[in-house]
C-alpha cells in the first residue's frame, strides 16, 4: 500500500512537472505611445539586484535580446527604453483529496495465482505534491524618465533537474510568452 502512495505521488509530480503551460499577465500605461519606441538597452542596476545564477541572468538578457529584434527593436546603448529584469519564486503545495468507489483485484497466493475479484471499497484517498513556482518580470521603462511603461509577468513551474539547454529552452519559452504581449496591440491603445 506504501508503495503505491509513493508511485502515486511521483506519477502526479511528474505529470504537473510537466505541464508546461506558462500563465501571463501584462501591464502598460495607456497614455503612452509604443510605435514612437525603435531601440532598447539593458537596465543593468535592475539586473544586477536579481538574486539568481549568472548563467541564468544571461539566458534570460539573450533572450529577450533575440525576441526583441525579432519584433524589429535595436539593441544600442542609447536606447528608447530600458529593460529591467527580476524574478520571484515559491513553493507550491497542492493537495488532492477525493473520495473513491469501487472494486479491486485480490492475488493472495503469490505473483502466479490467478486471484480473485474482491467485494466493493469506499475509502478515501488524499496525496499532496509540491513544486516550484517561479515568476519571471520583465519591465520596460522609458529610458529618459525612468519611469515604468510596461510589465509582463510570466509564472510557471520550475525544475532544477533540467540540463543547461533544458534550462535555454525553459526561459526562452517564458520570455518568448511574456513579450509576445509587447508592445500593446494598436486596438489595446487609446
């Protein structure tokens, strides 16, 4: 019994590691005007704040940068606006409890008997899987007033058993999620 608990909980916290769904939110100030906006630099002072790896800072930094000039932005030092990194992370714990109905398959002689079908059970059954939440912000400032002109924010499941392209992979799909909501759509703008 112990070890179908166990089996049970590992195939639900491989199916949620798998899901791969990326939920997105985005922000902006409407009185701006995004099509005046043709180049973008790194902030790096909010880059640098970011309590994560090096190596993650930078998949991140050369993701945007490729989505961004995919989208037709230039990278330059004196740019049209700024973009500003940070993350957040938490344990999530989801806990699953249900009741159920039904009949089961008895084999109590051993492996290579034939056993028997046994009489209805009710009985319930409660499992609990926790996992790692991870939010990635990525905001854009306007680079003369430094003022925020636009947040997106991407939260989905992490893994730290990912491999390093695993892991490119991973935060490409964030970004490329996240800034697929930049800039505004013409019908979002007044």
């Amino acid at each position: 019994m112990k070890t179908k608990k166990i089996l049970l909980i590992a195939l639900v916290m491989t199916l949620v590691s798998s899901c791969g769904s990326i939920r997105v939110f985005a922000d902006y100030d409407p009185e701006v005007n995004f099509n005046s906006y043709q180049s973008f630099a790194f902030f790096k002072p909010g880059i640098d704040e970011m309590k994560i790896s090096e190596l993650d800072k930078r998949r991140m930094m050369k993701s945007i940068e490729i989505v961004m000039q995919e989208k037709g932005f230039r990278l330059q030092e004196n740019a049209d606006i700024l973009v500003s990194l940070s993350t957040r992370e938490q344990n999530r714990v989801d806990i699953f409890q249900g009741n159920n109905l039904g009949w089961g398959w008895a084999n109590p002689f051993g492996w290579y008997s034939r056993g028997f079908w046994g009489p209805p059970y009710w009985g319930n059954q409660t499992s609990v899987s926790s996992s790692v939440e991870g939010s990635l912000y990525i905001d854009i400032l306007d680079s003369k007033s430094k003022q925020l002109i636009w947040q997106g924010k991407g939260t989905g499941m992490l893994n730290p058993r990912e491999n390093p392209e695993e892991r490119s992979q991973r935060i490409e799909t964030f970004v490329r999620s996240i800034l697929e909501k930049y800039p505004p759509e013409s019908s979002d703008l007044k």
